[in-house]
C-alpha cells in the first residue's frame, strides 16, 4: 500500500500564507483606505489582523489534531457530527466565500486591466469581460491538474514582495525618510465607524491563513508547523500592509486626486514615485498576484466541495477524482461557474452604477462584502466549535493550544459579528439572501444518502483463485465487475468475462456481485434471507464449475442498483463493468453507462464466452464504436474470427465507411467485410451477424438522450431483432467525460447539417467489399 508522502515544509506553508493574503487587498483596498481615512488605515489593518488572528489562533489548533485538508468546514464536520444542517451551512458558506473571495480577486483584476493593459479600442467590452475569462482559464487548468509545486509557490511569494519593497523604496526614495515619517504621523483621519468599516473590508486579505491549514494534509509536521506558518505570514504581510499605507500616505498634494480612483489608485501612485517603468512593474505584480491568488482560492473552493461530496451534503459527483487529472473535477467546474456567476451578477449586469437595475446597485463594494460575510460567518461558528471541542474532547492530543479559552474565541466571534455589522449592506443582504435559498434547497433535498443507507453486504467477498492464488501486484491486475440478479447467469458471465479480460495484457481477476433491491419502505431483513441465499448459490454454483479465471463473490441488498453498480466499480477500481441489457429496468442501464467510472458491456441474454470464436461489428463511427475496437483487435489476434459490416439503408444517419474501422483492426490477420442494404441499420447488422455466427459486438448510442423517446436507438433496436432471431450480442460504453457528454448531445444537431450540406465529394455510400 502506498503512503501519503508530507512534502511541504515551514517555508512553503509560509509562502503560502503570504502568497494567498499579498493579492488583490493589498493593491486595491490600500488606496481606498488611504483616500478615506488617511494614516488611520493601518489602524483599520491591524484591527483587522488582530480579528483574523484570533480564528487563525482556532484554525491552528484544529489543524494540529485533524491534520487533513478541508479546513473550517473539516474541524465543524468533526466537532458538530450529529448536526447536518450546521456542516452544511458552514460549508456552503466557506464554499460562497472562497468562490466571492475569488470573484472579488478577478473583478479587481478586471479593473486593472481596463484602466492600464487593454487599448482603448476594446473598452467597448462590459467590465468584468477579463475577470470572466480569467476565471473559465483557471477553472480548466485546475480541473487539469494544473497546480504550483512548493517550489514554485516560493518564487512567486518572492516576487510579490520583492514589488512591493521596489514601490516601498520608491516612495521613501521620492519623499525622503525623514519627510515620508512626518507625513505618515500626521495624516491620521476618520473616526471609529469609518476605521470599522475599512477593518471589514480589509478582513478579507487576511483570510490566506486559511490556505495553510487547508493544506495541513500535506505539510510536514502540521501539529507544529502550521501555527508557525500562520503566525508569520500574518505578521509578515501586516508589517507590508503598513508599510505600503505610509508610501500611499506621502502622494504629493498635488497629486492627491488619484488616490480617488479607488482599486487601481496604487498603480496611478507607482507612477509617481518610480514613473511609467515602476508603473508598470506595479501593474504587472498586481495582476499577477490577483491571478495567483485567485488559483489558490479555486482550489481551496473545490477541496470544499469535494469533502462536501464526501459527506453526502453536495451531490455526490462533487467527491469525485477525475482518472486522468487526479482533481475533483466536477467540484473544480462548479466553483469556476460559481465564480464566473459573481462577477457577471456583481460587476456586468448590476454595477455599481447602471446596469439592468440601477437601483439595486452592487458592484465590487458589494462583492467584497458578500465575500468577507461568507468568511466571517463560518469563522464565528469555528470559534464556537473550539469551545465545545474542548468540552467534548477533553482529552485529544492537541499539538496547539489557543490561551484563554473559552473568553479569546468569545472575542473572536464578537469581533466577527462587528465586521459584519460594518459591510456594505448590500453586500450582507444579497450574501444572506443567498445563503437562505441555499440552506431551503438543502431541506428540500434532503442530502445525498450515506452509501451503507443505500446498500448493504450481506454475504463478504469471498476468493477463488483456479491460477494458483500467487500474490500479484495490484498494478497487474485487470479487473471485470459482474453484477447479476438471477443465479443461473452467474457462471455463463463469468466466463464471458474471464474471456473479454484475456484479451488484456494483465492478469484477469472477476469480481461476481450479486444485488438484490429492497423496495421502498421494506426492511432491510426482510429480504436479507434472499439475498444470502442467492449469493450462496452462486458460490455453490461456481465452485463446482470448470473456471479457469480467478473471481471473488459478494452478496449485497441495496435500495438502489444502479448506485450499488457503480459505486462497487469505483469501490474495487475496475477496469470493465459486464452486466447483462435490462429491457424492463432501463434506468439501471442509463445510470451505468453514464456514471461508472470505466468501460462497460451489456451483455444480450444469450450471449457466452463460446460466442467470441466469431466477432460481427458494424462500421460504426461515433466515440463509443472506435473505443471497443482495440479489443476486437487484442481478440482477433487470439483467433476470434472477425467480421465488418457495412449496412447502407434509408434511414437518418452520416455516411459511415469501413476505412477507419479496418485501420483499428490491422493486427487482425483476416477481416471478412460485408456491403449489406437494408431497411435499416440495425436490421443489416443482426441479418448478417446472423449468417456468420457468433457474436455481434456494437457501440452505444451516442444520442440516446436526445432522440431514443423519438426514434429509439440502433442498440436498442439490435437487441429487439437480435432476441427474435437468437444473435447474441454485445453492447460497448466508454467511460465518457464531460467533453463526451456534450458531444454526444451535439451530434444529432451535426449530422442534422451534415445530412442537409453535404460536403463536397461525399458519395454516401459504403466502399467496396474487401477480404483483408
């Protein structure tokens, strides 16, 4: 079994921090703070610090018992088990508040690019255009895979600062230490509510704590290394903040006026001091920094939902890692449409000023405080979970201690009531408003059920190894996932499995599930006893058999099966799901081919391993038909005997020609190749299939969705023709993604135009026949 490897050390945990909180605040709350309240902007900063250090104080400490990622939403998860709805509500709210966190990163972004990248001639675009697009590049890199190494994340924490002290030095530079100190000691403006209300806004660049322990799973010695990390990199970045407050504060009075232009006054202020060069380098660390930090937001977005997901408070999808990206991918795209959402609510069609409804007026003051809510709300209830962790969990092993307890996380959630009291009250209203909808879709829902109130094991999985039983690397293994309901069929689909996994270059291991539903509002035991007793039967069954594969059996009662399928393949990480074609259970077989996490075959009732002697397949085209043909290949190499048929009919369709199909099938020593006409395709491919013999093998359709309550689908239309006249057969579904699904959405309309414009030199027709 291979271990979770800790890779990041205390500086990494530190850059971090540092990296996350040194981003938009920094470079557009500065100059409006400044403009507001002059020198008193550092007091506003440093309150609020003071505010985030007391949860950040909460966070280490849960982070040095569950040193696992998931942050807030984790330690709420842990502390408060029995209360759903309130893990619900502090995820959601953690989930909104990274998204809006990020929204408000890219917004600011957006600005900055209007006012200093963009030529004059694309300002016609709506503000917010560029924080869109950003969001949709980061949300693909992300669902990629793509993420900075520790390393990397140093660097860039590097260069940030390193900008920042060149705008520092600049100013001190341009004024004169001596006169830059004065100027900052007499500058001081704004009275307790105006200083509040910059604290509330500031809070939200100082959340990049949270960052480090979202990462405690990865973060070497987290017990002592995350409380070090998070108390540097606050400290750190609040001595910058200050500093860059005291080079804002020394703008020549003549120059004054630009502080009033809000979230890009500070590149306006660069010019002065550094002139069009320092400008620039400014303009470039703040987009830079803004970009940064916003990945990093995403990702503390999506590891939110996963967990969700995890728990069943998200739909369940949410959980899932993608086979090729090693991300959340589902969580990752629902975070970045989240994000896109903000900025096209907040900035595109309700600005500030303008827009569909003036009246409503949000804007980037709005976002922010719709953000900083969605962050304070589950901090105060962190807060409230220390106290009763202490409480509850006297004695768990605690690698930090919060002092004062219970009276510091008392202030803590005090202070944090304080700051909401002081947003933007737009922003609080629509961040509750929000927040309200969300938590009655979640009632209404009820929660995604816990996998054992859906299913149950009723009979272990038991072994059988015919090959010798020898210890094999997993890594080596190609496992088929049989599900049956009915006894009889067990041993005939566990050769045909055995059979289509030989053609692997691993060794074959068949796992036989029996499920056996359990209706709605039935006990469990009532049908417990049938369960066991079919599962029994088939062990019996297959221990008396000639099998010359290795299988395991296991026996489950589910409430629904077409979940116990699926989450049994991802459960044993199969390589192929062979089930039989339900004609009275369709939606078992929709769920299958759409969710499970690997290839998988429906078998026709009469289908066997002896059927594999002679394969039939169709021209096909479409995903699903070139999938399965590098196994026709691995087959035929075998010696199964191959036929390609070629139907030409009258019926909707594109022009499918042998070539690509034969090009598959090159190791294949002989390709027999049939030109058949007939009324339609599925009727040409069961006529012939059964004049050859052996088995028909298809693809699914890759428009079932659309056109099978119209039309019905060539699959299904085979399976109807090919029991009446005894053809056995195979249906073939790749695991399909996401790009997948939407072409296969799409394709009805693509062959609609290919049908109505053809392309020039198209004949329509099949090629001629040819024996390979």
């Amino acid at each position: 079994m291979v271990e979770h490897t800790r890779t990041l050390d205390f500086k990494i945990a530190f850059a971090i921090g540092l990296g996350t909180m040194i981003a938009a605040g920094i470079f557009s709350l500065s100059g409006t703070a400044v403009n507001q309240i002059g020198s008193s902007a550092v007091i506003a900063f440093v309150i609020a610090a003071l505010v985030a250090g007391v949860t950040a104080a909460a966070y280490s400490e849960f982070a040095s018992i569950y040193s696992e990622n998931g942050g807030g939403y984790l330690f709420c998860s842990q502390t408060f088990e029995d209360r759903d709805l309130l893990t619900y509500g502090i995820g959601m709210s953690l989930f909104l508040g990274y998204t809006g966190t990020t929204a408000f990163y890219l917004a600011t972004m957006d600005e900055w690019m209007f006012k200093f990248v963009l030529p004059e001639w694309l300002h016609f675009l709506p503000h917010g255009t560029t924080g869109v697009i950003a969001a949709l590049l980061l949300g693909l890199l992300n669902a990629q895979g793509t993420e900075e190494s520790g390393g990397f994340q140093l660097l860039v924490t590097g260069a940030k600062v390193a900008v920042l002290f060149g705008f520092i030095g600049g100013a001190v530079s341009f004024a004169g230490p001596a006169q830059a100190t004065g100027e900052f000691a007499t500058s001081f403006q704004g009275g307790p509510i105006e200083i509040l209300s910059i604290s509330a806004l500031a809070f939200i660049t100082f959340f990049g704590f949270s960052a480090i322990a979202a990462s405690a799973g990865e973060i070497i010695e987290p017990q002592k290394t995350v409380p070090k990390a998070i108390a540097a990199s606050m400290i750190t970045v609040t001595i910058l903040y200050t500093l860059v407050i005291i080079a804002m504060v020394n703008v020549p009075a003549a120059e004054a006026d630009l502080l009033t232009q809000g979230e890009t006054a500070m590149g306006e202020v660069a010019a002065v001091f550094l002139g069009p060069i320092g400008r620039s380098l400014i303009v470039a660390g703040a987009i830079f920094s803004m970009v940064s930090a916003s990945n990093a937001s995403i990702l503390a977005a999506s590891s939110i939902g996963s967990l969700m997901g995890r728990q069943g408070q998200a739909p369940r999808r949410f959980s899932r890692i993608h086979p090729d990206y090693g991300t959340p991918f589902w969580s990752v795209l629902t975070a970045t449409g989240t994000i896109m959402v903000l900025i096209v609510v907040f900035i595109m069609l309700f600005p500030a000023e303008g827009g569909l409804l003036p009246i409503l007026g949000l804007g980037l003051s709005a976002l922010t405080g719709f953000a900083t809510l969605n962050l304070l709300l589950p901090l105060a209830v962190v807060n409230v979970a220390l106290i009763y962790s202490r409480r509850k969990f006297p004695d768990i092993e605690r690698g930090f201690s919060v002092p004062g307890v219970p009276v510091v996380p008392v202030i803590g959630v005090l202070a944090n009531i304080g700051l909401i009291y002081n947003l933007p009250p737009r922003g609080v209203a629509s961040g509750l408003a929000l927040t309200a909808a969300m938590i009655v879709v979640y009632l209404a829902w009820g929660g995604a059920p816990e996998t054992e109130d859906l299913l149950r094991e009723v009979v272990p999985e038991s072994a059988a190894t015919p090959n010798g039983g020898e210890d094999v690397d997993e890594e080596s293994v190609y496992r088929v996932l049989v599900p049956v309901a009915r006894p009889d069929r067990a041993l005939r689909y566990l050769k045909l499995a055995g059979a289509i996994a030989s053609a692997s270059e691993r060794r074959p291991v068949v796992h036989v599930l029996n499920v056996t539903q359990v209706p709605d509002q039935t006990p469990w035991e009532t049908v417990q006893d049938t369960a066991q007793a079919r599962t029994e039967r088939i062990q019996e069954e297959l221990e008396g058999a000639d099998v010359d594969v290795d299988y395991t059996v296991e026996g489950h009662t589910c409430r629904d099966v077409a979940f116990d399928i699926v989450q049994s393949a991802r459960d044993d990480d199969a390589d192929l799901v062979l089930m039989g074609y339900p004609t009275q259970h369709r939606d078992v077989t929709e769920t299958v081919e759409r969710e499970a996490p690997c290839p998988v075959f429906f078998a026709g009732q009469s289908v066997s391993a002896a059927d594999l002697d002679v394969i039939n397949i169709g021209a096909g085209g479409g995903p699903h038909h070139k999938d399965v043909l590098p196994l026709v290949n691995a087959l035929g190499q075998q010696g199964s005997e191959v036929h390609l048929i070629n139907v030409t009919s009258g019926e909707e369709g594109t022009d499918e020609t042998p070539g690509p199909t034969l090009d598959a099938l090159e190791g294949v020593e002989t390709t027999q190749v049939h030109n058949v006409a007939a009324e339609s395709v599925a009727e040409g491919l069961v006529t012939t299939a059964a004049e050859n013999g052996g088995v028909l093998v298809l693809g699914a359709s890759r428009d079932r969705w659309l056109r099978q309550a119209l039309f019905g689908s060539t699959p299904d239309q085979v399976i109807q023709l090919a029991e009446e006249s005894d053809v056995p057969v195979l249906v073939y579904a790749s695991e399909t993604g996401v790009s997948g699904r939407l072409s296969e959405r799409l394709f009805p309309i693509v062959r609609y135009v290919r049908k109505r414009f053809p392309r020039r030199g198209s004949t329509g027709g099949g090629s001629p026949e040819r024996n390979l």
